[in-house]
C-alpha cells in the first residue's frame, strides 16, 4: 500500500502539470507545523520562480485543483505560497483499518519483481573469535536478509566462512608443533582419528602465537606457506586435519550466532569456492586478463585515466593504476583473499545464480569489492551492478579509536554478549520489571533485553557512520534504545491482554483526537520507511521508523484512555489501534533481528 505521502506527491504532481509547472517540483513532505497541517508542498515557490510567476497565485491555482480531493479535508495556501494539506479523518481511518487487517506486512508492500539474492555477511574464520567487527556485519546482514525477504525477494544469508589460506597452514603446524597431531601429519591416505586433537581454547590460544610467529621466524612461516600449499594439493592427512578445525570452530561459532538470533541458508567456506580455482584462472587466461607482474599474476581492472600518486620505497612518486590490479596468484603460486572472492562468486553463478549479491563488510574493505567486482565483470561473470559492497563503519571507543577492551585486547563477541546480559539482569531489576516471572522466562528476557540493547544501537545508526560503543546508554529503558522499544511493545501487550480479560474487542477505527490522527500517520509511513531502507540497503531507516511509531503510541496513550474510553465504540477503535501499532512495531523489530518478549 502506497503511503498517503507518495499518493499525495501524486496528486500534487499532477496539478501542477496542468497547470503547466514542472512537475517534478511538486515534492509533499511532513508538515513542520503538525498543529496546522498533515503534508505540505513548498514547490511552487521554485516553480514561480522559473516561470516568473507569483508564487502565491500559482499555490493559490493549484490548491483549487486539489480542494475537492476526497482524502484531504483541508488544502490551505500559507506564507508566501506553501500548500498545507490536512488528511480527512475518514482517510485515516480507512488506512489504519487496512493496516490493521493486514496481518502479513502490517502496511509495507512487496515488490513487484521478485530478484534471487545472496547476502555475504559475517564473514568468521577459523581459530580466531569472533569481535565487534563482525558483530556489526552480522547484525546489519542479518537485517537486510529479513528486509529483502519481507518484500518478496528469495535470499540466501551466506556466512562465507574464512576456512580457507594462509592462516590454516600456521594452524597445521601450530599444532604439529606441540606434537598432538602426529597421526595427520603421515604422509598416507589414512584413515585418521575422528576426534579433533585440538579444542577450541587450543585453537584460540594456537593461532594468535602462530601468527606471531610466523612474523618473527621466517622457517616457520615457510613451513606454514608449504602446508598451506599441500593441504590446498589435498595432503589427506591435513585435510584431515583442517576439516577438525573447520568443525570445532563451527560449532562455538553457532552457538554464538544464535544467541545472537542470526541464523545462514549457506555457510559456505572460501575453501568451498576452490574446486572452481583451476576453471577460473584458465578463463581468466582465455579472456587475455591475467598478466605476469614481477613473477604474480594480476588482473588489471584500473580504466584509462584511473590513476593516484603513488610513493615508490625510493622515495620517487609515479602515477599508479587506481584502483591496483586485482592479485590473482601470488609470486609463490597461491591463490589470494580476491581470488577466493572471484571464485565465490562463480560458485554461486553455477549453484544459484543470483540477481544480487551484497557484501556486508566493513567499509576498510571497499578497495578489495572494487577491485574484484571489476575483474568479475570484465570475466563476464556478473552483470554490472548486480555486486554490491555494503560498507559500514567501526564500532568505537570513547577515544574515538576501533573499541578495545580495557586491557587494550579485541573484545570478543562472547565476552560482550556476557556483559550485555549482566547490565540487562541488573536494568530490569533496578526498573523494577519482570519482577513476577519464573526464573527461566526472567533470564529468556533479560537476554532478549541484552541483543536488543546492541542490536538497536547498531541498527539505529546509518550503516556508513561509526557510532561509539557505550553499553550503559544503549541498556537505558528510556531514550532511543532497544529496550525502550521492548518496554513500548510489552505495554501495548498486557494492555490488550488486560482488555481481553475484560472481553472488550475490536471496532471500526475511527480517527478523532489529535493523538489518534497522528499514530494513525505514523502507522502509513511504515511502507515508505521499508522501501526506502530496502532500496538504499540502510535498516537504520525501519529502526527510525520504530521508535518514531512507539513514541507516537506512547503519546496516544497517554491522551487517549483505552480501558475507560468513554464509550464502547471509542474503546474498541482504540483498542483495533493499539493492535495496529503492535504488530507493525513487532515486524519492524523483527526486520532488525530484535524479538519481543511477551511480559516483563
Ligand atoms: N573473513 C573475512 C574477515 O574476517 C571477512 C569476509 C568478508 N566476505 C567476503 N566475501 N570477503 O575479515
């Protein structure tokens, strides 16, 4: 359903045409002054501008043609030459009541043409926790999967798992190393043990001291580098191996994600793209766009003319091609992080074939999408425009920097998920809510309050600013935080409940009080907020539009008694309002990833 703001952009438009004004100038927006007016369009003053008209007369000419629209109970020339539209109450009322029967996309509509969509987000490797950084691709991937599929769209969330590269080489020998893998490290086709020699805390611990390591010892990173390249050969006993590791960390990671209510369709490996690798680079060959460069083989995607300064170790500046070619195989023969990429994307042309793939990763990333979306439509592997990169920026400390602990490490994502559900426990506590619960459900809240809190205060950010990380502010029940929107949908609850322990139900909804007029406004933007965020892929705009709608229900019921409405009908359109404004915070809510506890 079209919201009355598009529908009277429309009507606008159309009177200005007719009376020969640029049409395009006809933009309706929110009215500044609400106590005077729903809409307003301001586009005859450049209109008059252009023609040299008065801007009064022409405001004046075209609110004639819109007074006798049926959904508009008032059209006023104001000022200079604004036209102020007041919405007919019967209009809202119809527009509500729709919304409210509309139990599936509480107002928002589909699209019209269906697209087959991969979202690559999360993006968590082997061995190393998981930390902020991927907290905000999943949680911002997350959303977008439930955006796209709510208007219709077939996604596929893909966890694009780093279980592939360098790093499982050092992991190799790490463990050889401490002599607990002597069984996989035979040269034989096995078989090998079915229980993993390593834990979880062995593999944290072992890849940060690897990877250190590796910085310091240059036989051991040559040692890393050769088991990188045998068990990329297929050494079973390393596949072996590996395969341990890729299952271990696999199963910490799912259990972390679904504490975080992030759930994939795939969680496909970069390793899962290697069997298309030798296919790729022969075509790439064929296609005359792999070049030898100093020993690797690159892949040039900088156009004509696309060039930066660049300061060579001699200290001279050359102009470079911008953005660098695209490393394909490294002077040592192995496959790069944009190969795996390239390769990736291959995999899903031959298994799904998609319309659209997003990437949500962090923002430092860009350079790395341009350069292999480039090279992936010179390969005419996907068609132009059809990969996006969704960059977003980092999470922050007070200082300003990418958050650290106190003690200056990363924080991982468990850790936080910990902390957050303590403050959660403590917050409810101190609010005095969910006093009444059972153990089990006061926990169950308390972490639905905890992902809420970090959820929210990601989501209510535009995805490219960085926003900085301060869990008391995001925990608060008051301001524009997760669980002030949890509060606002518990209270809506229990008075529905309260009302259905009374057996008092639903009426027609009639628009009357000024409150009621503007929920019911509130209630039609819900469909322009979704595409909008839909089409500039920026969830921030449904989380806006949540809270905006839990305000707006706040004030109506604070001036509008529901229970003790003076008669049964005004009870019963109040009540069919308060369900109304419900639902559509739930599935704004829920498009953000955040679910709602019933009570608290
Ligand atoms: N695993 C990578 C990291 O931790 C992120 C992967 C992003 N996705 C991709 N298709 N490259 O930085």
């Amino acid at each position: 359903m079209a919201d009355l703001k598009t529908e009277l952009g429309e009507a606008v438009a159309a009177a200005f045409a007719a009376e020969g004004v640029d049409a395009s100038l006809a933009r309706v927006t929110t009215s500044d002054r609400p106590d005077l007016a729903d809409f307003q369009s301001n586009g005859a003053l450049a209109a008059a501008k252009a023609l040299k008209a008065n801007p009064r007369d022409l405001a004046t000419r075209v609110a004639a043609r819109l007074s006798g629209d049926p959904r508009l109970s008032g059209v006023e020339v104001a000022g200079p030459g604004f036209i102020n539209f007041k919405v007919a109450e019967a209009t809202l009322a119809t527009r509500a009541e729709a919304i409210a029967g509309d139990t599936v996309l509480a107002g928002a509509s589909a699209v019209t043409t269906p697209r087959k969509v991969v979202i690559d987000y999360a993006g968590p490797n082997v061995a190393k926790p998981m930390h902020v950084g991927h907290l905000r691709s999943s949680i911002i991937g997350e959303s977008l999967k439930r955006l796209f599929r709510l208007r219709g769209d077939t996604v596929w969330g893909d966890a694009h798992f780093g279980d592939w590269g360098f790093q499982m080489g050092l992991l190799i020998v790490a463990v050889g190393d401490e002599g607990r893998a002597d069984a996989f490290l035979t040269d034989g086709e096995g078989p090998f043990p079915d229980q993993s020699p390593v834990s979880l805390e062995d593999l944290e611990r072992l890849y940060p001291a690897a990877a250190a390591q590796a910085k310091e010892d240059p036989a051991f990173r040559d040692r890393a580098r050769k088991a990188t390249a045998e068990l990329q050969a297929g050494r079973p006993g390393y596949r072996a191996l590996w395969q341990h590791f890729v299952a271990v960390s696999r199963t910490a990671l799912e259990r972390e994600f679904g504490a975080l209510g992030v759930t994939f369709d795939l969680w496909n490996g970069e390793s899962d793209a290697d069997p298309r690798m030798a296919e790729m680079i022969a075509h790439l060959e064929a296609r005359g766009l792999l070049v030898q460069d100093d020993g690797a083989r690159v892949v040039h995607v900088a156009g004509p003319g696309e060039t930066r300064k660049k300061k060579l170790a001699d200290g001279s500046v050359i102009e470079a091609p911008s953005p660098p070619p695209l490393l394909v195989i490294s002077s040592e023969g192995s496959a790069m992080y944009g190969t795996t990429d390239m390769a990736t994307i291959v995999d899903r042309r031959e298994t799904i074939d998609p319309d659209l793939i997003l990437y949500v990763v962090d923002e430092r990333q860009a350079e790395h999408f341009e350069q292999v979306f480039r090279a992936a439509y010179l390969a005419g592997y996907a068609e132009k425009g059809t990969l996006e990169h969704l960059g977003f920026g980092t999470m922050n400390g007070t200082d300003g920097k990418p958050f650290k602990t106190r003690a200056g490490g990363v924080l991982k994502l468990h850790d936080l998920i910990t902390q957050a559900r303590d403050k959660a426990r403590a917050r409810l506590t101190e609010a005095n809510l969910g006093a009444d619960l059972s153990p089990e459900e006061f926990e169950a809240t308390a972490h639905k309050v905890a992902i809420a809190a970090l959820k929210f205060a990601d989501l209510s950010n535009s995805r490219t600013t960085s926003y900085v990380f301060d869990l008391d502010r995001f925990m608060s029940f008051e301001g524009k935080t997760g669980p002030y929107l949890l509060y606002q949908v518990v209270r809506i609850r229990s008075l529905l409940r309260r009302a259905a322990e009374q057996g008092a139900g639903v009426s027609p909804i009639a628009i009357v009080e000024s409150a009621e007029r503007d929920l019911a406004l509130t209630l039609d933007a819900f469909d322009q907020a979704v595409s909008d965020a839909y089409d500039k892929r920026m969830p921030h705009l449904i989380a806006e539009h949540a809270y905006r709608l839990a305000q707006s229900f706040s004030k109506f019921y604070a001036a509008c008694p529901v229970l003790i409405a003076p008669d049964d009908a005004t009870r019963g359109s109040r009540l069919a309002l308060s369900k109304a404004a419900l639902d559509q915070l739930v599935l704004a809510l829920d498009v953000l990833g955040i679910e709602t506890p019933e009570r608290m």
